[in-house]
C-alpha cells in the first residue's frame, strides 16, 4: 500500500490511501456469504443462492457497504503507521472511488500531534524546601491529638470562645420567621465559625438558660438569595454552657491513643516520623511540580489541537466523577449537593487544560527522546498496586487495563521522575 500525507495547516493533514483489491475481494466474499443465508431466490433453496445469481438480482455493489466497514479500520491503521503520522482524532473519512474489481482509494482528514522541540528539562533549579521537623512541629501535632480526645463537660459560667452551647434558636426577617432558620438542641461550638458571621461572637458571655436576640446581616453572596445581604435576627435560648477538658499528656494518653507505644516519649518519637515523612513527601511533590512546570515551560509545542485540550477536558472530568462514583456519589447526586451543573463542571476543568495537554505531549517527547521503556516486572507491579489500591482481585485489574495503558502510565511516571530526581535545590 501507499499512503500519501499531505498537510493542510499546522496539525492538520489529509492522508490518502487505498484498500487493494484481493483485499476488497475477500471481505465482499465474507459479506455476501454473511447476507446469503436470508436470501430467497425463486428457483433456489434459501441461502443457496450463486453469487453470480445474487450480484444479478441485487448487484455486487449492495455489499460494498458492510466491506468497507470491516476492511477500513485495518487500513487506516496500516496507512497511519506507513505515513509516519500521530492522529490525535477520529479521522473524517471521504470514499474518493469505489470501482469493481480495482483499489479503493480514501482519504482522511486529520488532525495529529503537534511537534515538540525540548528545552532543558534535567538538573533545573528549584527552590530549595523546608524537611526539617522541629520540636514545636512534634508539641502542635501533641496537643492536636490531645484536643481531639478532649471530652465535653457542662460548666456553670459563661460561655467563652472554645466553649460548645446547645441551643435552640429561629430566625426572622423582620417579624416573619424564615424557611429554614430554625433548629432545636444544636451544638455550636463558638469561634469555630460555621454559621454567619457574627453570630457565635454575640454568644459569647452567655449562660445556661439564658435568652438572647442575636442580630447579624448575611452576606451579600449568600446562597440563599432571599436572605443575601439582608439584616435577620435570631431568637436563642441557651441550654446548656459546655467546655473541653482536655486529657493529661502522659503515659496513659500515649497508651490509650495508640496501642503499639508504651509511653509519652516513644509516641512523640512516632509522631516525629509521622511528620518527617510526611513533610518529605510534600517537598518532594512541590519539587516535582516545580521543575516539571519549569521543563514544559522551557519547551516549545507548535500550536496545541484544540481536539486534544477538548479530549484532555472530558478526560478529566471523567476521572473526577469516576472517584465521586467509588465514594457513592454519583454525577447526578454531585451535581445536586454542590448546585452546580455538568457545563459549570466543564468550565472547571477547562482551567490548565491547555497546559495539561502540553505537560503531557512534553513528557512524551522526553520517553521518546530517553528511549524510556516499562519492564514486565513494572507493569506487574503496577496492577498489583491497582488491586491492593482498589481492592480488586490481580486478574480482573489485569483484564480491565491494557498493557499499553499501563506502560504509559509507567514511563509518564520515569519522565516524572527524571526531571525531578535531577533537579537541585537552592
């Protein structure tokens, strides 16, 4: 076969090829074997029919349809690989003649990856980041778990910031009480700032049993326009004024929160390794982040398709709402809880689409340009952390991806991981 590229615009070209003609023969043959066992011709069983019977009565050209569908796909791909080209598209295919007993000739308009010329992309300066955990980091991360395993007590005198009252409160526009205003027996703990401003501050300094008008404005973006910027007041009875008491920082706390330490001291030590290893792996995103962006910027991509920053929009709001879907959210419950829509959810994603797209053709350019292959013990290892990740069975993660998607996947995470272990911070 021979296969003619000729480009139309930056990323734009037509391609012609043909289908030979045995080729033609052999799947006009399958169809009409196919079709033949419907057939009913006077004077001959049904799906007896000869061929030249049936090219007489129906002509040969009824089959050329169902031929060319089965024998396109294989061909294009066959014309794809001989011209050298990257689609980046389905291809808008246009039949260019379809003679008996000759090729057929097609051609197909497409779009494909744009040419990536790389800057420099190994040993880049990043800024240099902070892995140090220190004393005061290990006695916040304490007396946060020691705030969390706080117990609630009743207390007798007012409430301050800090303190949980348990209320009943409505409120009114005016003299009108308002939709949804209104609750009974509501823990509120005060400065924790979960309902609109100004609100918890007025309660603070009062008692069990007290009475108390609290009057706020809502704001001007409120989500409830009926209520946005308007000033309402809120009838409250305060029944009761708790306060945490906070467990004593000893051995017994350190026994009671984790069973596989013996004192305060060897928890302090877990958590120091806790936050080592953490504050570690956040440098080390922010250092892969950083000289990524700084290697796809130092990259230049010859006009980006609009069809793969489309594609790599789709593609993320896939795998969004695909996580929403493990968690047992669906689209449709997504879109309802957040008030938003599939078009608001488009738009989001719309965002660094673009250079998404160009991150990604950067890092192919640089598994081309390193020769960066993924082994068979990689890709093994890799649908075994799919299975363990998703708690599937090793052979049904094997069955539901493809061995070229996972070696994608693998030789992204080496380009990744290239720029990055090369980077030098300072």
């Amino acid at each position: 076969m021979t296969a003619n590229w000729e480009k139309t615009g930056t990323n734009e070209g037509v391609l012609t090829f043909e289908i030979p003609a045995e080729t033609i023969k052999a799947e006009t043959d399958k169809v009409f074997n196919k079709v033949k066992k419907n057939i009913s011709v006077p004077g001959f069983r049904k799906g007896k029919v000869p061929r030249h019977i049936f090219n007489k009565q129906y002509g040969e050209e009824s089959l050329y349809e169902d031929a060319l569908n089965a024998a396109l796909p294989e061909a294009y791909d066959n014309a794809v690989k001989e011209a050298g080209i990257d689609p980046v598209s389905q291809p808008n295919i246009d039949i260019k003649s379809m003679e008996k007993g000759q090729a057929w000739v097609i051609t197909a308009d497409v779009t494909v990856k744009p040419e990536v010329k790389l800057g420099e992309y190994k040993n880049l300066t990043v800024e240099k980041q902070d892995r140090e955990v220190t004393e005061a980091d290990v006695e916040d991360a304490l007396k946060e778990r020691q705030e969390r395993h706080a117990e609630l007590v009743l207390k007798e005198d007012a409430a301050a910031e800090g303190d949980t009252v348990v209320i009943d409160y409505e409120g009114f526009l005016g003299e009108e009480a308002f939709e949804g205003g209104k609750d009974q027996n509501h823990s509120l703990e005060l400065g924790s700032n979960s309902f609109i401003p100004g609100f918890e501050e007025q309660l603070v300094g009062a008692k069990a049993g007290e009475e108390k008008d609290v009057v706020v404005t809502f704001p001007e973006e409120y989500q409830a326009e009926d209520l946005a910027g308007k000033e309402a007041t809120f009838k409250v009875v305060v029944h009761e004024v708790k306060t945490k008491e906070l467990p004593e920082l000893d051995d017994e706390f350190a026994k009671d929160l984790d069973e596989e330490v013996e004192s305060i001291d060897e928890l302090k030590e877990k958590i120091r390794k806790e936050l080592e290893e953490s504050k570690k792996s956040v440098a080390d995103e922010v250092v892969q982040e950083t000289a990524i962006r700084q290697a796809v910027d130092n990259a230049e991509v010859v006009e980006l398709p609009h069809v793969m920053v489309h594609d790599e929009v789709h593609r993320q709001m896939d795998l969004f709402l695909n996580d929403m879907q493990r968690q047992g959210i669906s689209p449709e419950m997504y879109y309802q809880i957040t008030g938003t829509t599939e078009q608001d959810l488009h738009k989001q994603m719309e965002e660094d689409a673009d250079v998404r797209t160009k991150t990604t053709l950067v890092l192919e350019q640089i598994i081309k340009e390193e020769n960066i292959q993924a082994t068979e013990e990689e890709i093994n290892e890799e649908i075994e952390t799919l299975a363990s990740q998703y708690n599937m069975d090793v052979e049904r993660v094997r069955g539901l991806i493809s061995n070229d998607m996972l070696t994608n996947d693998i030789q992204m995470k080496k380009a990744m991981a290239l720029i990055s272990d090369s980077a030098v911070e300072a």
